[in-house]
C-alpha cells in the first residue's frame, strides 16, 4: 500500500473465515441469460482505491482531512473513514434458492469482481446510469481526470455487494434488500459489458 507504511512498520489484520454445506454453495453455476443483476449499496470507498483516492484529494487537488465538499456530508476525513459494510446479516436473512451468484465488489471493481461468479458461457451486462455515482466518486473521476473504465475497475462506484438472480424472482429480492436493478445477463465470455 504505497504511502502508507515507514520502514519498519507493519500491518495486522484480522480474517473470518465461514463454512458452508457443499450443496448450498452460491457458486454462480445456475446462472443463465436473462438473470438480473442486483446491486446493493455502498456507503464510501469500504477498503478499496485509497491508494489513488489519496493522489488525488491529497496531491492533485491539495486538500486537507477537515475538507467540506459539495455533495459529501461530512469533511472529507470522515467520508473517507467510513465503516465498510457487512452485508451478511441481510444476505443470510434472504430464502434459500433465490440468488444464483453473488459477488463482493472490492478491490477490482464490478469489472474484476463479477465475472468470477459468472459461468463461462455468460457475460453480465451494467448500466451505469442506473443508479446515482455518490458524490465522492463523482469528485474523484474528475479530478483525477480517470477514464470510466478504470473508475469502475478500482472503485465500488457505490455497488458494494451484486447479487444474480432469475428475473422472476427479482421483484422479491429487491423488496427484501432495498436493492437496485443494474444490469443483466447476456451469452458471453465471462466478461462485464459497462453499458
């Protein structure tokens, strides 16, 4: 994490580490076109892009941590140490059988994240326009002068967790998370399609 560790200091994380039944694994094997993709919200940049989120607030455009910026509600250090969300307690609230594959949107973004849950034969579609790019993001991207490619590759662009699910059963989990439609499924390669 460039920027951030002296010589001689050191990171220490924490993992947890889950078990589940091999016959309920969410392993995105019944995924098929024509599935909805279903994004769940973020509420910052959870623990991803920090390296170039910092470039560009701190270096590029000068700021300072007590910083107030249109569209962010709180100054600039808070925003920026938002608690990550943990979607499991809502995730495991959900009936079983209804979502097909699921994926965390971390480092990567949707374009590196997605596709690990998708089968060979199937590409998922996004439309960016169908949810509101929080501000920061917005700040980001223009200020860094980023191309929208790799704003979606390194950044949530507040999607914090997406969800694959037939479209039948789409109503009822959107009901149940508060979650948005953002794309779909299409034949393809494995691929994510930004539309």
């Amino acid at each position: 994490m460039p920027g951030m560790y002296q010589r001689g200091e050191y990171d220490l994380a924490g993992t947890i580490v889950g078990v589940v039944d091999r016959k309920k694994i969410i392993d995105g094997s019944k995924i098929r076109p024509g599935d909805v993709v279903i994004g769940l919200p973020a509420n910052g940049l959870h623990t991803n892009g920090y390296s170039l989120a910092r470039k560009i607030l701190f270096e590029t455009m000068g700021l300072k941590l007590n910083a107030k910026l249109p569209g962010l509600s709180k100054p600039l250090g808070e925003e920026l140490l938002r608690v990550h969300l943990n979607y499991q307690p809502l995730l495991a609230s959900l009936p079983e059988g209804l979502i097909k594959g699921m994926a965390h949107i971390t480092g990567g973004g949707l374009i590196d994240n997605l596709p690990r849950v998708l089968p060979a034969h199937c590409n998922a579609v996004i439309d960016t326009k169908s949810w509101k790019i929080p501000a920061l993001f917005q700040i980001l991207q223009q200020n860094g002068k980023v191309e929208r490619d790799e704003m979606y590759q390194v950044f949530n662009m507040g999607v914090g967790m997406a969800l694959v699910v037939a479209a039948k059963d789409a109503p009822a989990i959107l009901r149940l998370t508060k979650g948005t439609p953002i794309g779909f499924i299409e034949k393809g390669g494995k691929k994510v399609r930004l539309a």
